[in-house]
C-alpha cells in the first residue's frame, strides 16, 4: 500500500500544477442547469450546499473536487476514504459505511443526493428511488457509468455491451462540477486522469504474451463462487490498459463463477481485491491468497504456482475514479516480477 500512497501523492502535486492552467478554460454555471441523467431530466436553481454522498465514488468525486464544506453527510463506503482526501472527510458527517435509510438521508436536510449504484438510488434500491426524492424537492444524480439498460425499458445495473471507459467518469466529474460551479476544479481533475491514463498506457507492455486476468472481489466463503469483474467492466478496462484481456467473458458486470470455471479460464495473472469493509473473511487479500495457495485445486493453477497474484483496492474493480489507481498498483506490481515492461 506504500507504492499506492506515493501514486496518490504524485498524483496531487500533478493535479495542483494542472489547476492553474485548466481554469480559464471552464465557463461559471448558468443556474437554473438542467442535466439528462441516467433517463431523468434533473434541474438545479442554484448551487447545492447540504450535498449527500451515496456511495463512495460520489463522495470520492466531491471531495476531490474540494466540495467538504457543500456535503451534509455520506454513505455505504466499501474502503476507506484516499489518504489525501482524509482531511476534507472527517468534516463531513458519515451516516453509515453501509447501506442508509431513508430517513436518516432526509434528516440531514439535503438539497442534493449523488448517488454511485442503482442499489443506492435506483428502481430496485435498498435506500430509496429517485421518485422518494423528487417528492421532497431534492434533486438526485446517478454515476453515469451505472445506468446501464439490459431489458430496453428501465436502468438496470448489470452488463455491458461494450467495454467500459473513462469517458463515462469524465462525464461524471463534469456534470458534477457544473452542478457545484466549480467547473474550473473539474476540468483540472479530468486533465490529471487523461494525463495519468496516457502515461500509463505508453509505459506498460506484456513480457512475451498479451496477459490474461481474473480480478477476484470476494465470496462468502472458499467454497462459494467468487464475485469477479466482468469482461466489459471497470476490471476489463484495466486489462486493457494493461494491454491484456480479460479471461472472464460473462457480460455481467458482477458475474459469481465456480472455481472448476476460472481454473478452465486459466488466467496469467489473478488480481485479489483488499477491502476494508470487514463484511466476509474473504474481503481481506491475505485471506484471498492463502486459499490460493493452499487449496489442492487452486495452487496447481499456472497464475498461482508462478506467483501472479497481485493486491488491488476492491474499490478500484468498480468503474471509479479508483479505478486508474488500480491500474497503476497492478502495473507496478507486474513490472516488479517482470510480467510487464
């Protein structure tokens, strides 16, 4: 996680160097601002100033963008918040690191709700649907890269067609700024990540053959399937950067695969999420690589006995801002074994 930390550091002195030469660029917001999100056409009279975060991305997102003293409250954080991003969040009131109700959204008296899943924010959702909040007057914003429509009626958050892109965060980044009138801010953010993004590219090359992946984000148990990135999710765009595949070609974002299926997929490298969540055992990564390594059947696999597995933030396997973080801790890690260039 030290390598990690140092990327995020290098990133911040990036993203300061940026700002000032990104903000002549970004118009202010002319309020009211109405936005096409996720099928549901959102105005804003003016800028928020009691701002909820569902979801860590959203949060992520605000934050970064220097939004603390606009933010009533967040939610439902699978990791804990970027170490640069500390300070700023422990002004900000957390409702619960799981799922909210609610009424204990409405108690914070918002005037905005950003959330990062449909299970936050969504037809099906746990919390409370767009409807419950346009009832209340608050506005509501779904990340674009989880309104996904698989029966052409209604969003639905659970395959993809295509692989996703950063295009979709950049989207994000850019609404949300519009929405806040710091569009200057988001501009800066969106230049740091394309930077990143192209740097990362042109600095990785495979060590003989295009690698395969499995990114692995957990299971109940090692007898369970295991939850794994899908092949056109967050975890494929990773590969792909990487300039691999992925060895899952289930279109289900989140697809539950036997350990009889990835053994048959026969990955080159296995890439096990570290969450800090706590819900299951086979959250920690340590957990991960110890079945790995000593179940009869996994640790004769080519990736396993050849030590390809590699640590990854389990936040970074949902299509986020983390998500060029684990691109950078997964190619480091690589290079270090020489897998890659």
């Amino acid at each position: 996680m030290t390598r990690f930390r140092n990327l995020i550091t290098a990133s911040g002195m990036l993203l300061s160097a940026v700002f000032s030469a990104q903000a002549a660029l970004a118009a202010p917001t002319q309020y009211p601002l109405t936005l096409e999100n996720c099928g549901a056409q959102v105005t804003f009279k003016e800028a928020p100033k009691r701002a909820i975060g569902l979801g860590q991305n959203s949060a992520e997102i605000m934050l970064l963008l220097g939004l603390e003293s606009k933010m009533a409250g967040t939610a439902f954080w699978p990791s804990k918040v970027l170490p640069q991003l500390a300070e700023a969040n422990a002004k900000v009131k957390l409702l619960t690191v799981e799922f909210p109700t609610f009424e204990s959204i409405l108690a914070e008296n918002p005037d905005f709700v950003a959330a990062a899943l449909p299970s936050l924010l969504g037809p099906d959702s746990k919390v409370a649907k767009r409807g419950d909040f346009e009832k209340v007057g608050v506005p509501t914003y779904l990340s674009p890269s989880t309104c996904l429509k698989t029966d052409g009626s209604k969003d639905v958050y659970g395959s993809r067609d295509k692989l996703w892109n950063m295009d979709l965060l950049y989207k994000e980044i850019d609404e949300l700024s519009q929405i806040f009138d710091v569009a200057d801010r988001g501009q800066a953010l969106i230049a740091d990540f394309k930077a990143r993004e192209a740097a990362l590219r042109s600095s990785v090359s495979p060590s003989g053959k295009k690698l395969s992946y499995v990114f692995w984000f957990s299971s109940q148990s090692p007898s369970a399937d295991a939850y794994l990135g899908g092949k056109n999710s967050a975890s494929g765009f990773i590969a792909d950067t990487l300039g691999g595949v992925n060895a899952i070609t289930a279109e289900a974002e989140w697809p539950t695969v036997g350990w009889e299926g990835i053994i048959a997929a026969n990955p080159d490298v296995i890439v096990v999420a570290s969450l800090d969540r706590n819900r299951w055992e086979l959250d920690k990564p340590e957990a991960k690589i110890k079945f790995l390594t000593t179940d009869s059947a996994t640790s004769q696999m080519p990736a396993v006995k050849n030590n390809a597995i590699v640590v990854m933030d389990g936040q970074a396997m949902n299509p986020t801002i983390r998500t060029i973080y684990g691109a950078e801790q997964v190619a480091a890690q690589l290079k270090a074994r020489g897998l890659l260039k």
